[in-house]
C-alpha cells in the first residue's frame, strides 16, 4: 500500500484542486443549488406520521432495504413515504496509462412511493426513483428501463425502482413478484458491505426484477431465495465483466441465502449464500469463445461488545467468498495464461456512539480479479475505508467518507496499476409517512 497516498490526495481535494471543467459553475454554487433542490423537496412533504418502515433502533435504519421486510399494511390502506439523499463527492484517479485526473460532482437522489394494504395477506407496492447532478439533470420519464450491468440509471431518468406484489403471512413468510429491492449484507455499523447483493447502493438507482421468497423459523433463521430475470442486453444488479447476458440460458439466475440475526453470545449475525448465474461468463472475456455458468459462495458475520456507558459498542463484522469457476487471466486482462483468483473478504470494525449519536469506522477489503458480482468493491482491488456518521434525529443521518483503492494486478500492457483516491459528505431523510383509506 503506498504510504503516502490517502493523505497526499485528501490534501489536494480538500484544498480544492480537484479538476473542474471550463465554464462550470463553482462548488459554492452548486452547493446552494443542491440544498435549495433538496429544501424544497423536504417541505412540500408536509407533516406526516411517525416512520415504519424499519426498526428505528437498526444502526442501517436509513440506509438500506429489502422491499419483503417493509412495513405491512392495514386492508384498505395507503401508505405514502420516500427518501432523500444528497452530497458532494470528489474523486482523485492515478490512471493505468500514467495519466492523473480527478472529478467532482453534487448529486441528488429522490424516491418515492406508495404501499397498498389489499387483503390481510396481499400488499402492492410502486415507488418512484430518480438521481440528478449539478452537471446533468435533464428529466426523462422512462419507466421500464432496465440499468443493465451497472449500478445505476441515467442522470435525470425518472424510473419505477419498486413495483411489485407481496403475498404474506405476518412475521413468518413473504413471497414477492416484480420490480424490489433485495440484499444480502454484513450488519456492521456505520458499514453496509456485501459481496454478493445490494441493490441501490449510494446514490444509485438499481433493482432485481423477478421472485422473491422469504421464510422466518421459530429458530430465527431466515430463508431468502430469489429468482432473478436478467434482459438480454444485462443485469438490473450490478455484474461486472466478463459476465454477459446475451445468451438465452442466462435468462433467469438464482441466490439463496440462510441468516440468523438472533443474539448468540457476542454474535448478532450468521449468514451464508450462493449465487448461481448460468451461461454467464464469457470465460476468455469473448462471447466466441467459451460459455461457463458463474456461481459462488459467501459467509458472513457481526459481533458487538459493551464498549463504556452511554451506548457505547464495539461492533466487528466481516465476510468472505469463494467463486469456484472463474474467467481465465486473459478474460479479465491480468494475463495471458491460466484462471483468476475468486477469493473475497473484507471486515470492518465500528465504534457506535463514541458520542451520543456519533459513529466512526474503518473497513478493509480484497476482491480478486475473479469475483464479479459485488455491489460494493470492484474486482481486482483492495480498498481501505474511514467513515463517519451522525445520526442526530432517528430518519435523519449525515456520513463523510474517505477510501482508498488500488488494482491488485496491473493489466497486460497497462503502465501502472490504477490507483484512486475518492471522499464524500453524505445527507439521507427518511420522509415521514403519509396515510389514507381507498
């Protein structure tokens, strides 16, 4: 890890040498922009009831979701709530070429949506979603359009991020049809990390479409089984190249996850997971040569310890994956001779309330060049992250970031392995909900 390189780059972007094109407006402003945007989303809510949507005690209350473990709702009942995200982040890259360059941007992300209570067993849920930059925010209403391959719509689409039908039984059982939200995540703090699935990371826009099944035991462990559709042109998850969706058998992929959240001992989590991705990965990075089904494994953890008074905790967590069938090095660029690694892992360790309501933490990960499905960590990096939130009110959560991240393996034919440096100031609202009768 180079020595110098996380201060050196925190240096230059908080000095304000981060790259702006010409004629663009300057940070001050756009900042004023982005918070009147945002002001004025916030007010026009109105006053509303208390919060549902997720226990307001879960230090991931406002950062994460699954659309089967929202909120249920009465018969005959309308439940209106959304999200409000806004911040400014800044990214310095030492390019493959030799080259450096670095970017800032203000972005905005608004959702919205709506919950209908139809039966004692049956809900409909439809939500809206859009991002918009300071340099590019041009609304299109496009429905429909799947983020194929990516984490994230483009700048101004207005999309449904949620449509879907939950047939249910309360506290034991959820089976969802449609457009959701899924995940599958370490619960470590100030940190939402996953290898394997996390839709809407940040301030993206993604979903799965397709089947979801949950299933709750008296023990506490939890079965979470979907099955995925992927359109021809990719992904609505993020999946990284070489994986490719154009053949028809990769049409439907499946995961499995079993998880206990239920205290045992200093453990507040126990998870594992398969993802299976038939004929998905172009082997040699080629879709003329060799077709392979992609799948791997995953296990994950949370422990947390009294750490002082007032709260105080110490909370550890972590994961680690496995993918057994893997590009050759020459399907990801590394090489010309023989497979990628597919290991993963990363753990992080939070201190919850070193003051009231002020969490710090650090997190480390490796992914080989191999592991091609996490939402969080790019293949083929490892990455060093400090963070910090406060949560001042239960729905409402500032975060500054810094990370670090530097390739593994330099490309064939690259001058230097890429090295990027990138931080970020972080406000999310939790819109209060709204309730009617139809």
């Amino acid at each position: 890890m180079p020595q110098s390189c996380l201060p050196a780059r925190a240096g230059r972007l908080l000095e304000g040498r981060a790259y702006h094109p010409s004629g663009a407006r300057t940070p001050a402003v756009r900042a004023v922009r982005m918070a009147a945007i945002l002001w004025l989303a916030v007010v026009s809510t109105g006053p509303t009831a208390a919060s549902e949507y997720l226990d307001q005690d879960d230090p991931l209350y406002v950062d994460i979701e699954d659309s089967l473990e929202y909120g249920y709702s009465e018969p005959g009942r309308l439940t209106f709530d959304g999200d409000l995200r806004s911040g400014y982040f800044a990214t310095d890259v030492d390019q493959r070429d030799g080259t450096s360059d670095s970017s800032d941007e203000f972005a905005l992300r608004v959702r919205y949506g709506m919950n209908v209570g139809i039966s004692d067993r049956l809900r409909l849920k439809a939500r809206l979603a859009s991002v918009c930059t300071d340099s590019d925010c041009s609304p299109a209403v496009d429905v429909s359009r799947t983020p194929a391959n990516t984490t994230n719509i483009d700048n101004g689409d207005i999309v449904l991020d949620e449509l879907y039908l939950d047939l249910f039984e309360s506290d034991r059982w959820d089976l969802g049809l449609g457009r959701m939200q899924t995940r599958a995540v370490t619960r470590g703090g100030v940190f939402v990390s996953s290898l394997t699935r996390l839709t809407s990371t940040n301030v993206s826009v993604n979903w799965t479409d397709g089947l979801a099944l949950r299933y709750v035991a008296d023990s506490g462990w939890q079965s979470h089984a979907i099955v995925q559709y992927n359109d021809s042109d990719g992904s609505s998850t993020l999946a990284r190249a070489p994986l490719d969706f154009d053949d028809d058998d990769s049409r439907v992929s499946y995961f499995y996850s079993l998880e206990n959240r239920e205290p045992w001992g200093p453990f507040t989590q126990r998870a594992i997971d398969v993802s299976y991705l038939p004929s998905a990965l172009l082997t040699d990075g080629d879709a003329s040569g060799p077709v392979d089904d992609y799948w791997n494994l995953a296990g994950r953890f949370a422990a947390q310890w009294p750490a002082g008074a007032a709260g105080r905790s110490l909370i550890v967590s972590g994961e680690l994956g496995w993918a057994p069938e893997t590009p050759s090095e020459l399907g990801v660029g590394t090489g010309t001779d023989g497979d990628a690694d597919g290991i993963a892992w990363h753990l992080e360790a939070t201190w919850m309330n070193f003051l009231p309501d002020h969490h710090i933490g650090i997190n480390y990960a490796r992914t080989d060049p191999g592991w091609l499905i996490s939402p969080v960590y790019r293949a083929n990096e490892e990455t060093l992250v400090l963070r910090y939130h406060w949560r001042p009110v239960p729905r409402l959560q500032l975060e500054v970031q810094s990370r670090w991240r530097e390739e593994l393996d330099a490309l064939v034919g690259a001058a230097r392995k890429r090295d990027t440096f990138d931080w970020r100031v972080r406000l999310t609202w939790r819109l209060e909900q709204r309730t009617s009768r139809w």
